[in-house]
C-alpha cells in the first residue's frame, strides 16, 4: 500500500516499560475503512503498541514512546499536540465493558461531546440516537436511556462503550479484546457490529482468537515478542504466510 493513501501510520514505533523495550520498531500503515487484526501469544506487545496509538502508554509511569505515529499525516507525538484531542479523533473500547457507572445510557453515549462543549439536548439526543444505531443497541435500549449504564448485559455495555467511542465521530477506533469476557452470542454480535462500521471508521483490534481474525479483518499484524513478524492482507496470512513463525502460530504449534 502507498504510504499517501495510509489513515494511520507508525514508524519505528518503540515503547518501553522502565528500560525493558516492550514494542520494537514497528512500522505499518493502515488505510481508510480498514479492519486491523494484531494476533500474536500474550505478553507480545499487540495491547501496548495499540495503547501508543492513541498515547495510553504514557499514562502509565515509567513508560516511554520513541518514534512516530501519524494520523492523517499529522504526528501525534508532536510537541503541540494535546493527548486528549488525539483520543477524540482515535477512541478506545477496552476488553472489559466500562460505562460510567453513576450515568444513565444516554449521559453514557454523550459523555465525550459535552466534555468538548456540546450542550444543545437536540444535538446530543440527535447524535445519541445515532450512534446507538450505529453500535447496534438503539431497539433494546430506546425507551431506558435514562437508565444506568450499568443495567445492561455485558454485550450491550460493550456496545454502549462502543457508541460512546462512536459519539464524537472518530476516524479511528481500538479495540483491546473486546470480546473476550463476552458469551458466544454477544461476541457474534460485537463481530457483525464490527464489520458494519467499516463503512464509517477504521478499526483496529487486538484480539487472541485467531479465527475471529480470520472472520472480521481485511489485515492482520503478527507480533511475537514485542516484534512484528509479518503484516499484510488477512487471506494471504492465513493461507499462505512469509514467515515460518506465523504458519506456526496460526497452526496453533505455540502461542
């Protein structure tokens, strides 16, 4: 893929724990409307190199981030740029559902608008409505959207977390396992959701199921040992990879 046409890009991207280099290096390009798979045996870096993504890691102290990481050709380590309006334009959904617990499903979704300043209620029930169509949760939840978050089913916070992320209409959004502490039925849910909104946003997803993988991306990143083994079109991987460590992984050989 031509470097141009790439919505999120890293080069060189390190992160590091104290002096333990945790990612190495790692240089990829994502496209627009793309779903991103990183796969790879846990403790392999997949869930910090996404973290770098949005500048996470460095929440945690004694952490460090050495190299680039460029949305829509803009650095987001720039020396100006506010790590808060980098998480607006690349949200998060993490691997445990977490709504804010003492808001409603509605103050839920809206949560990120009115900390940007929005306040008009027909806007805010305007976009609400919206993205809880959009993360597939408008029908169950549009007659308690003064409810708590927290009343939900597990599946339906993951996709509340979901439309949150979706409110402020980011053009990327990570997902760090989303389901895994999810049944079956609420992970096939997530998967349809996921592939819906390739028409809207770019995804990426840390995800250890490797036939979710297979299921849902269009590219799948290989990471073994903070490293990034082999990257490209998610069919090609599968089927035929490069790497011998990759045939082996996905083989189920280790990992």
């Amino acid at each position: 893929m031509d470097l141009p046409q790439a919505l999120l890009r890293t080069e060189k991207l390190s992160a590091y724990f104290q002096q333990v280099e945790a990612v190495k290096g790692i240089s990829l390009s994502v496209a627009p409307q793309e779903i991103v798979a990183m796969i790879g045996p846990s403790g392999c870096g997949k869930s910090t190199f996404l973290r770098c993504l949005n500048r996470l890691h460095e929440e945690v102290p004694g952490t460090s981030v050495k190299g680039h990481v460029y949305l829509e050709g803009q650095d987001i380590y720039g020396p100006k740029v506010d790590p808060v309006q980098v998480r607006r334009k690349i949200g998060m959904v993490f691997q445990k559902p977490n709504p804010f617990p003492a808001m409603s499903i509605f103050d839920n979704v809206v949560a990120g608008l009115r900390l940007a300043g929005v306040n008009r209620r027909s806007v805010l029930e305007e976009i609400a409505e919206t993205s809880l169509k959009q993360a597939s949760l408008w029908k169950e939840v549009k007659d308690k959207l003064k409810s708590p978050g927290s009343s939900l089913s597990g599946g339906q916070q993951q996709r509340l977390c979901i439309a949150r992320a979706l409110a402020v209409q980011p053009p990327v959004i990570l997902m760090d396992e989303p389901t895994s502490a999810l049944d079956p039925i609420s992970t096939a849910k997530i998967e349809e959701l996921i592939v819906e909104l390739k028409s809207s946003v770019t995804v990426l997803i840390v995800t250890h199921n490797i036939q979710q993988a297979a299921r849902i991306s269009d590219k799948t990143a290989f990471f073994l040992m903070g490293e990034l083994v082999e990257y490209g079109e998610t069919n090609t991987l599968f089927t035929n990879p490069e790497d011998h460590r990759t045939e082996q992984y996905i083989t189920g050989r280790f990992g």
